[in-house]
C-alpha cells in the first residue's frame, strides 16, 4: 500500500485544499510526476500540438541571433528543463560554460541531464532538483557567472498573471542583475487550433490529465474511481487561455489520505490553464517581472514567440 507519509507534503496539501474547499482546483505542476512527464513528452509530438514543433524551429532558426545578442559563453539556467529536447540548438549555438536544468521531477530530470552530458562531453551539466516557482540557489560554480536563463514551452502560460509576474521576479533573484532570459510565449490564435493541441485526437492528452487521479491514488491512499471522470479542454475567452478539467460523469465518493470526499455529476476540477499573449501583453507581462524585452522572433504564422530579455537595473524615476 502507499505510504501517504512519504508523499510530497506540499502536493498532500494542495489536493487536500482542493477537495475540502468549494473551488476544485489542482495546481498545474503537480500533473508532471514521472508518469505525466513522459505522457507530455508524447503529446509534444503529436500532430495537433503545435507549439513544440513551432518553437523548436524557431531555436533552430535563431539561436545564433540568441549569441550574438550576449548570450554567448554563459551560464544556461533551464527552469523546468523536462527531456531538454530543444535545449541542444541553443547549447551549440551559446557554447556555454555550464548548464543547469531545473525540474521538479527529480528521476525525469536525471535521465535528461545524463543524456544531454553525453551529446556535450566537454560541457558541465549541472542538475538542481527544485521547484521553479520559488528563488533557487544555484550551484557554486556558477554564482558568480553571467546567466542565460532558458523558459521553453510556453510554460509561463500555465499561471495566473499574478503567479506569473511572481515566477519571474524569482527568475531574477536566481539569475542576478545583468542576466537574460530566453522564454517562450504562445499567440491568441483561434479555438479551432487551440482546442485540438489540448484534446487531441488520441486522447494522449486526457491520459495525461487523467494520470493526476491515478497519482492521488498511488501517492496518498486514494481510491479515486478515475474511470469515471473525463478530461475536457475548453477555451476561455475573457481570460484568454485554454482550460483544462477533469469532469465527473456521475455522482462519486472516494477517500484521500483517510479523509472522505464527493463530487456530484458535471463538477470538475480544474487542473491547467494555458494562457496566451498578444504582443503588447507578453512587454507588459515581462516588464512587470523585472525584465526588459531585448528582441523578439516569431513563426510566419506568428502563431508563437521566442523572447530575449534582460535583467536591467532598476530604476526610480523616468
């Protein structure tokens, strides 16, 4: 049987919260445990998910532009690194003295930096085990290095815009003054291509967000019914950004960690946002976080955008 007592304290809590209060909700890192990295490994690849693909050509494309701007020969700081599949374009193209992936998955993140040492014998690869949402501190032999902090994926879209200004402050507490920050923003766009990259034909992605009840389950002494629940992705337009849910199609009781819940049919869960920007919110987004935009590139469709900005100091008056 899990030992509820060995499980993550804080995902204990965040799933308790969700089903003691009235508004069912998970946060969104809590879906990457091995099992969900691997499944979003695969959605990546799957035909309608776009940004991916998109943005891994966009890197291809300019990550010499990403040298010649000053990202040349420093540090690469990886917030949630993942497989670190698009990480080599930007690597060749840096020559970095260090890479440092960050990830809460502690098993995936290892796997990955093992296999990333092993393309770049020459470089230090330098794994930290971590929760991104908060200051970090970085290995000893890069503290006093300059940074190049790397946020693919669109990521920042997954948060609140109060969680994400927050992300990016601590971004800059991690990296120091005078770093950069190469991040990836998704485009508003329209439903009929939103929609299909989070509910695909496959049904990889409800796998995927269905695996966060099987997690409950094994991790806190669950016993979730997840047959019947159903995952559902709609589009918000007031808050511009795809929704991810996980909904029950009956009446359902179960246990968590020997407490007792219940849902009634149609309640959900919500598990993920995934917010888009337009061009004028992703400066705003950034200069509320502390970074100013130094350029910016994007897909013929400008369905995507890869950002390059810089931690300046600040100022106190115009």
């Amino acid at each position: 049987m899990p030992d509820a007592d060995a499980a993550d304290p804080a995902f204990a809590a965040d799933v308790l919260a969700c089903f003691r209060g009235r508004r069912r909700a998970i946060p969104a890192r809590w879906l990457y445990d091995l099992a969900g990295s691997e499944l979003f490994e695969a959605i990546t690849n799957l035909p309608e998910y776009y940004p991916t693909r998109t943005e891994t050509a966009l890197l291809q494309r300019y990550s010499g532009e990403v040298a010649e701007h000053g990202g040349a020969g420093r540090a690469v700081v990886e917030f949630g690194s993942g497989s670190s599949v698009k990480t080599p374009h930007l690597l060749r193209a840096v020559k970095p003295s260090h890479y440092v992936p960050i990830d809460i998955s502690g098993d995936f993140l290892r796997e990955s930096a093992d296999a990333l040492a092993a393309d770049f014998p020459s470089l230090e690869v330098l794994p930290v085990e971590g929760d991104f949402m908060h200051p970090l501190a970085l290995p000893d032999a890069v503290a006093a290095l300059p940074k190049l902090g790397f946020f693919p994926g669109s990521t920042i879209g997954n948060m609140v815009a109060r969680t994400s200004v927050d992300l990016l402050r601590s971004m800059r507490n991690t990296l120091g003054e005078g770093a950069l920050l190469l991040i990836g923003m998704d485009r508003i766009k329209s439903p009929d291509i939103l929609v299909p990259a989070y509910d695909d034909a496959q049904g990889v992605t409800a796998q995927f967000n269905l695996n966060l009840l099987h997690r409950i389950n094994r991790e806190l002494e669950g016993d979730i019914p997840v047959d019947r629940f159903a995952h559902v992705a709609r589009w918000n337009d007031s808050y511009a950004r795809i929704e991810m849910h996980l909904e029950a199609q009956a009446d359902v009781a179960f246990q968590i960690a020997d407490e007792r819940f219940s849902m009634a049919k149609g309640e959900t869960i919500h598990t993920e946002n995934s917010h888009k920007y337009g061009p004028r919110d992703a400066r705003l987004l950034l200069r509320s976080g502390g970074w100013t935009m130094c350029h910016e590139w994007t897909d013929p469709d400008n369905w995507f955008a890869l950002i390059l900005a810089e931690a300046k100091p600040f100022q106190t008056a115009p």
